[in-house]
C-alpha cells in the first residue's frame, strides 16, 4: 500500500491541471497545490518539527486545513485536528494527551486556543488573524518557494489522530495508518461508485472522518474538494448550483436541512448524481424526500466509525428503508447476543444484539491511543465492539438500532429509540424527532418522545399515528415534548442524553415550584 503523500503525487501526475481544491476564489489545480504544499512542507521543518510529532489543527474546512492535512502526509507528522468550537480546557487536553508540538488555528478559534495553557507551549501557525509575538502567519510560510517536496512517510506510519467525542468520559485518540487510511479512501471510492472528476460539496468537518475521507477521495480520481467552512445551507446550495457538485456525503441532519430550505426549490442541484450519508440513521420520512427531490442514480447508507471507517454499506437505501446494508469491502461483521463477551455468539435472524467488526481488516485502527482499558472494553478475540446495537434480518441485512448505552428497557422489554423515530417521521406534521428512556417508578423506564413541528399536532394525533402504523403498545410513546430544536452535536449527532438530562432538570424545576407544572 502507498504512503498518502505518494499518492498524493500520483495525483499530480496523472492530473497536474486538474482543479484539485476551490476555496471561495482561489481554485488550485494538483500541480499547484502540490507547490503550496511544498512551501508548507518547508515552514513545518523550520519550526522545528521532526517526523512523528503531532500537530493539532483548530480549523474549519478552507485552504489552510486541507493543505496543512497534506503537508503532514508529506512531513511524517500526525495531523491532529479538533473541532473548532473547543474551549480552551478541550483543547488543553487534546494538545497534553497527544504531547503535540505545534497548533494551527484561525480567528473563529483564536480565543480559545490562546486562553489554553498546553497550546501556548506549543509552536503557532495563525490563518486570518493577527499573530501575537512568538507566532507564524500561514500565509507568510506559504509564500516562501521551496523544491518540490518528497514523502517521507511510508505505508506504516500513522497519519492522523481523530478524538472521538466524549459524551460520558474524555475523548479517545484514535491513530490510523497512512495504509488504513489510504484503504479507506479507496472503499469510499468504490462503494460510492465514484468517476474521475468528481466534485465533492467538502463541508463534513476535516476533523471528522467523514470530512477526511470526502478530501482523499477526491483526490484519488483528479476530483474537486470544494470548501465550506462550515454549514450554511443557502451557502451549500449556491456551492452545488455554481461549482456543479456531483455528490453530497452528509450526515441526515444536514440533508434534512438542504430540502427543507426556502432556496431548495429554486436551485440546479441537477448535477448532483450521487448521495451517501452516514453518521446516524435517516428516518424513513427523509428518505422518501431526498429521492423525490434528487432523484439520485445512487443512494449510499454507510455505516461505519472513526475507528473502522467501513463496517457495512447499502448502496440502495432508499428501496429497503433503515437497512445499513452488508459488510464493507474490507470488512467482517456480526451480531452477537447482548451481553455476550464471545464474538463467535452468533445471534439468530431478527435477534437483536451488539455489533462487531473483525479487527484486522484494512480499514480499521489497531488500539486506542494511551487508553488501554479502553481497549480491553473493545477488542475480544480479534473483533472490535461497536457499542451500537442492530439485527441482522432473514436477508443478511444489517439494521442499526442505536447504542447499547440508549437502549430503552421499559417493563423487561427491549425497545430502540431508532425504530419508533422512523415510525413518527412520517407523519406530516413531524419535522424532527427524537425518542429516549425516561425514568420511571413503575416501569423502569417509559418512552418518551420529543418533537419538532412543521404544523400543528398533538399527542392525541401522534399516539393513533403510531397505533395506525402497527406499533406494539409498549413501544408507543408514553410522553410527548414538543421542542423548538432537537440538541446535536457539530457534525448533526442526536444528543440523547441531553434530552434525559433536560427532562430531569424540569422535573426538578416542577418538584421545587408547584406553578412550573402548571
């Protein structure tokens, strides 16, 4: 397998005048970017930094990201970005936990890192903004030519480090191969069945795998990353219109916007051929949607993780709605039995239960970093535990039913918060929908639903819409919260727990002040 920066070279050979990136106005072809890339190259070295050393980047998708992406493929460094909305003790703890020697940030990002303890012993590149004393300016490291740069990294060294988000713990590190990574850019490539001279919509954050594997991709094909900071929908839709974007790989929170935007109607997104998302289920309701409105030659559920990219792919979402497909190209999955610890427990067709990855495909990562305990929680036997519950049905199909953590047990029975969102999607006047376990006396948990309307409904509506759909008694909604917004994370991720924990805090409210129950 070819080290990136390698591959990156074999790009600029086959397509020197291909426009490999377009920010705004400025609009790069490889063999220019490859020039810029070099200077950057340089400008790393005379920091100081060595191969190995990790650089941490609080950046939105522009230029400076993408290139600086690159230049630690070329340099050996691992690249180590974060979300750019961190607070300065998220940031400390990135910068410490990775012992990383320099960091990169721009003006959205600036307070934070420069109130953080650990980045201000770090070296610092600044990229719109006025760099304080001791600091370099992107731009001017840029601007200083340099010969063309070689790779200095092989197929064996680690590429990146993504943290995944920490909803009840601290973030992970997770180192990946420029071999694993490569590999993962690769599947994208063929499960999405991608052609030369693609031209991606590049908005899934690049310290997202999702975003990273939206920029190598592209640039296996002579294709087009074409920046957006971060997610505007009117901005989105001037992108695809003008640039003529030829496939969307977005999470559903963001494609629900797309379509539902005044602007949508009005806009050529004709070009766009191909969609694939991932991140989190799509309900049935925007499924139907997202057909009737792009009418795509291709529509890609993947389901994966920053840890394995890949574990299965169904390249027909829209005719078997909720199904996540078959194993990955470079993969091995099963569902073993809840509470099992033996990965070769195989549960029956219907059953539902824990899915595993095999560990050693080529996609997927080798160990947590500094986190072995994380790690024993992990691996068994050669498979990595997702956490994520699912079946596999009569077809051999994948169905995701949520995290093992969200599992909703009310009265001794089992119910997915997944299957009863589809469910309440459909109904017209649902615009959004998210469905947890609340505490209860009796039941132990009950299920409580919290929605977002596009038109008047109430829970008399909802409940028959259920009943009228089939849904068994005990997994209908016992509670409904009509909301003005369902809570997410940066990259559109249902934050259940922030539901729970907003219900607790009103029945507390309630307890203590009669008149709030009112």
């Amino acid at each position: 397998m070819l080290d990136l920066g390698t591959s990156f070279l074999a790009s600029v050979s086959r397509d020197p005048r291909g426009i490999a990136i377009v920010d705004g106005e400025t609009r790069l072809t490889y063999a220019e970017w490859y020039r810029l890339i070099s200077s950057v190259v340089a400008a790393l070295d005379a920091l100081g930094l060595q191969p190995g050393d990790h650089l941490v980047t609080v950046l939105q998708n522009r230029l400076e990201a993408a290139t600086l992406h690159w230049a630690c493929q070329f340099a050996g460094l691992v690249l180590t970005p974060v979300n750019w909305r961190a607070n300065p003790d998220e940031i400390d703890f990135v910068v410490e936990n990775a012992e990383a020697k320099a960091v990169a940030y721009e003006g959205v990002s600036a307070a934070s890192v420069r109130a953080s303890a650990a980045a201000r012993l770090c070296s610092r590149i600044v990229v719109d903004v006025e760099p304080e004393p001791g600091e370099a300016h992107f731009a001017d490291l840029a601007a200083v030519p340099a010969e063309p740069v070689a790779p200095r990294a092989d197929a064996e060294a680690v590429s990146l480090m993504l943290y995944t988000s920490g909803t009840t713990a601290k973030p992970k590190g997770v180192p990946r191969r420029h071999r694993t990574e490569r590999a993962a850019a690769l599947a994208h490539l063929a499960q999405n069945l991608y052609g030369r001279g693609e031209r991606t919509l590049g908005v899934m954050p690049l310290y997202h795998t999702m975003g990273v594997r939206s920029l190598l991709a592209m640039s296996l094909i002579g294709g087009t990353f074409v920046c957006l900071p971060r997610f505007d929908v009117a901005g989105a839709l001037r992108l695809i219109a003008a640039e003529r974007v030829t496939n969307l790989y977005l999470v559903p929170t963001l494609y629900h916007d797309l379509v539902h935007h005044p602007d949508f109607a009005g806009t050529d997104t004709s070009s766009v051929r191909k969609l694939g998302f991932a991140g989190a289920p799509m309900t049935d309701g925007l499924l139907g949607r997202l057909t009737e409105a792009f009418r795509p030659d291709l529509f890609v559920n993947h389901y994966g993780s920053s840890e394995v990219y890949t574990f299965t792919i169904n390249q027909d979402a829209a005719v078997k709605p909720g199904s996540a497909g078959r194993a990955g190209l470079n993969t091995l999955v099963r569902i073993v039995p809840l509470g099992a610890t033996d990965p070769h427990a195989a549960a029956a067709p219907g059953e539902e239960g824990e899915i595993a990855v095999i560990a050693r495909g080529d996609e997927a990562f080798e160990g947590y970093w500094r986190r072995p305990e994380a790690d024993a929680k992990a691996f068994r036997d050669g498979w990595y535990f997702t956490g994520d519950t699912g079946f596999m049905d009569g077809d051999g199909d994948v169905f995701v039913t949520g995290r093992v953590d969200d599992m909703i047990i009310t009265g001794g029975e089992n119910v997915s918060p997944v299957e009863i969102e589809s469910c309440l999607s459909l109904h017209p006047a649902v615009s959004e929908i998210a469905v947890v376990g609340l505490p209860d006396a009796r039941w132990g948990k009950v299920v409580a639903a919290f929605v977002k309307r596009r038109a008047p409904v109430d829970e008399a509506a909802l409940d028959a819409h259920c009943r009228a759909a089939g849904l068994p008694s005990h997994k209908r909604p016992r509670a409904y919260v009509f909301v003005a917004e369902i809570p997410k994370s940066p990259v559109g991720k249902l934050l259940r727990r922030q539901l729970v924990a907003g219900a607790y805090e009103a029945e507390a409210e309630a307890a203590s002040d009669p008149s709030a129950a009112a």
